[in-house]
C-alpha cells in the first residue's frame, strides 16, 4: 500500500490536480443577449444547459447560451436585447 500512499501524497502536492473543475464559457458565437424584465433580482437556471444566470433590475442585461434563450423568452420575464 506504500505506493498508493506516495501516489496519493503527490496529488495532494500539485496545485493543478486541488483546484476545481470549471466549465468553459461557450464561444461567443453561441451566446445570446437577453435582458430581464423584472423588478427584483433573481436567479435562473438554463433549462437546456443548466447553467445559472443572475439578473437585477441594475444587471437586467447580459449574455446567455443560445440553446436556452427560446425558454427563457416564453417565460415573459425576458425579452431580447
């Protein structure tokens, strides 16, 4: 078991192998603007991607994944920008 012990001690040493995993921002060519329509902040989740997006009445405006722009927009909270 002493060599998966030194194995395992390496890992721990790399910084590369502690930090988190992140998941690439699509290119811009799949990105859409879309700007909120509300009055409070909220926070959605791309029902195609899963990815999160926050919105305020001061950050009413920003991009999005394209695949989740049609269901955001029948929601009627969202309108293109």
């Amino acid at each position: 078991m002493a060599c998966c012990n030194r194995r395992r001690e390496a890992l721990a040493s790399d910084p590369a192998a502690r930090a988190p995993a992140t998941r690439p921002a699509p290119p811009a060519s799949t990105r859409a603007a879309i700007r909120y329509l509300g009055g409070e902040a909220v926070s959605v989740r791309g029902p195609v991607t899963g990815l999160a997006y926050a919105f305020s009445p001061h950050q009413a405006q920003r991009g999005i994944d394209r695949r989740d722009l049609a269901p955001l927009l029948r929601s009627r909270l969202f309108a293109r920008a």
